[in-house]
C-alpha cells in the first residue's frame, strides 16, 4: 500500500517522512517538509545549523506557558536491506495493519502525529493561549553534540525558555499510551586504565600483572550497593561493558589493561558522588590507574503536576488506558531540556522493533497517537 487519498493525513506525512533517506546526521529534508506545514500555519522558523547538523526552533506565539514538542530526523542505518521483507525507505502498511519503514517508530511517526495534531488544534483554536514550539534536530541517534544541546544552549543565551516539553521518543510498550517517561537515569561513563609492569609469565616476579591487580577492586564495584533507588527509579546500577590488556600472545604479562564502565543512576546520586565511592575503592586496592570520566546525561525527573496530569487524560480520552509513569531505558534528548527547569515527558508509539530490521508499529496507533497529541494541546492551552 503506498500514499494516497486513503490513508489519513497523519499517515500521509508519515510515509513522506520514512521514504527520506535520513540517516545520522543526514536530514535529507525532512526538517524542510516539516518547516513547510508548520509555517502555513503560522509558526516562526529559525533553521539552526551547528556543524554538520540541521536543526531548527519553531514557535507560534509569544506568550507563556509555552508547549514544545521534541524529537529528531535522522534514523538508525537499516544493516542489510535484504534482511527487510520491505524496503527500509520505502513505507508500506501490510495486511496485518502494521506501517512499516525505517523510522516508523523511531520516531518519524511521531513527528507526523505532532505536526497534524497542531493544524488541527490550530484550526480549531487559532487564537489559543500561550505559545506552541518545536525543537527538531538530526543528531539524536548520532553523538548528539550538534543537536539538541547547542540548540537549548541558544535558547538559554537569549532567556527563551519552555514550560512543558513533549519528546516523541517510543515509551509505549503494549499499546500506545500505556507508558509516558517522566524521567530518565543519569549516565556516567568510564575508562579506565590500570598500569603493571609487562613481562615473562614464565617470570612473574620480575613483572606485575594488572589485570591481577584490579580484578578484586572490580569484583567490590560490581557487587558494591550504590543505592535503594526511590519511588520513581530503580537503584543504580553498575555495569563492565569491555576490558583490553594483552599483547595477543600467550607468554607475555601485559603492561596495562583498559576496562570500560557505566554506571546508570538516579536521582538519589551524583556525578561526584559516584566518582568519589568508585575511586575510594580503587584506591584502596592500591593500584596504579588513570580514570576518565564522561557524562552522558544526568536523571531528570517530572514529578506527576500539570504535565504529566494533562497527558494522563488526554491518553484515556483517546485510548480508554489507564497509563502508567516509567523511567526506564535508555538516555534521550529529554536530558539537554530538562536541566532548564521544563517539565518534560516522553510519550510515543511502541518500541518493540525500534533500530531492528522490519521497524513497524501499528498504523492506527499514530492516528491515536495525534489524537493523544492533540488532547493535550487542549488541555494546556486552550
């Protein structure tokens, strides 16, 4: 099946969306199409391009409370297309009602449920209060480093600021609407790097093995317990993602081993909290290291307000489900917003087959889902 007068506007802009090749950070004009449809309807477009990155800030209004919705372009490679029984990029909706498509559900169906739920609030309440945003990038899937964190450091620079934002990432799991992110986990990272002395292994003596030296300390961080978590995340956990040290031969000690880290914590830790418990244990094992540090996102969270009770509704009101609040997962572009003081949530389609061969989501659940989109509109800003 292919676009046309059959398939409802929210489903049309979904299958112009997925046929463009848009993978990370290529836009290859979706933001245009995008900026075309929100223009015709009265918002002020700023295209803000940061390296080799398309972004851009969309407002209609110029008043608070302002209503942005969040969310990105660009989509995952695809791996090999043979592997699809559909084209990647080029949409279909099959017998069994699914719409398939690289970006179907990551999060290019999305984006058309925003776009038409705001011409159809628009056209119903042209004079509606407050202001209505959007903060596009091509950059999330990518290092995002161009993308939504220069965007908001643009924002913050000239004092615009956002009340409430809506990121379009896929929260659901069962069916749409069943689950809103309210937060996220922080993410730290870490290499590091732990220093022997290379030698002989028929000569142990004469050499220090560090992958000997930091195996207990590794043991403590893994068992180590962090935290209790709180009634809105789960504890913090730790986890080893890869360890290098070795030459490639048998008979020789190695010199040096690197082992790589995250902890995914939440809000009852810090950044300098963490780095202080992890180092005091390394040093205590009393081993010669270099540790490296990067921050990939630090917990937010929306506690249940207007935000959180306005998308609460409009999903009942569209879907006839009760939803729930999580913060789990993975990191999102919610961490760059949040830190300004907006509350910010995540509500999308299911992502059960998101950055996997055949993505898809159901058809029909995009049309609830600009209905969903458009009854919060409603409930903040009319």
């Amino acid at each position: 099946m292919s676009a046309d007068n059959t398939l409802t506007p929210t489903l049309e802009l979904a299958f112009d969306l997925i046929s463009r090749r848009s993978v990370t950070p290529e836009d290859a004009g979706c933001q245009e199409l995008m900026i075309q449809r929100l223009e015709a309807i009265g918002f002020t477009v700023e295209r803000l391009r940061f390296g080799e990155v398309d972004n851009f800030w969309a407002r209609r209004g110029t008043e608070a409370p302002v209503l942005a919705f969040a969310g990105h372009t660009d989509v995952v490679p695809t791996g090999p297309e043979a592997r699809w029984d559909h084209p990647p990029f080029e949409p279909c909706i099959g017998e069994d009602g699914m719409l398939y498509g690289r970006g179907a559900a990551d999060m290019k169906g999305s984006l058309a449920s925003m776009v038409i739920a705001c011409e159809e609030f628009i056209a119903e309440h042209p004079d509606h209060k407050g202001s209505i945003a959007f903060l596009i990038t091509s950059d999330e899937e990518g290092p995002a480093v161009n993308g939504t964190v220069k965007v908001v450091e643009h924002l913050e620079a000239r004092g615009e600021k956002m009340t409430w934002c809506i990121v379009g990432e896929p929260s659901s799991t069962d069916h749409t609407g069943d689950i809103i992110k309210n937060g996220r986990r922080g993410s730290l990272g870490c290499k590091l790097k732990v220093h022997g002395v290379q030698g002989h292994v028929a000569y142990p003596h004469l050499a220090r093995n560090p992958i000997h030296e930091v195996a207990p300390a590794l043991a403590e961080l893994s068992t180590e317990h962090w935290d209790h978590g709180n009634d809105y995340f789960p504890a913090t956990s730790f986890q080893i993602s890869n360890i290098n040290g070795g030459t490639g031969a048998t008979n020789v000690i190695p010199g040096d081993v690197e082992i790589v880290f995250n902890f995914r914590f939440s809000t009852e830790q810090t950044v300098d909290s963490l780095k202080m418990r992890a180092e005091g244990i390394l040093d205590k094992h009393g081993i010669d290291y270099e540790a490296n540090w990067t921050v990939n996102g630090l917990p937010f969270l929306t506690p249940e307000g207007t935000l959180v009770n306005a998308c609460r509704e409009s999903i009942k009101d569209a879907t006839g489900i009760d939803t729930e609040l999580s913060t789990s997962g993975g990191t999102s572009d919610g961490r760059f917003i949040a830190p300004t003081g907006t509350q910010v949530v995540e509500l999308g389609p299911c992502n059960a087959t998101i950055h996997k061969v055949n993505e898809h989501v159901l058809a029909d659940d995009l049309n609830k889902l600009t209905g969903i989109y458009r009854g919060i509109l409603e409930h903040l800003l009319v």
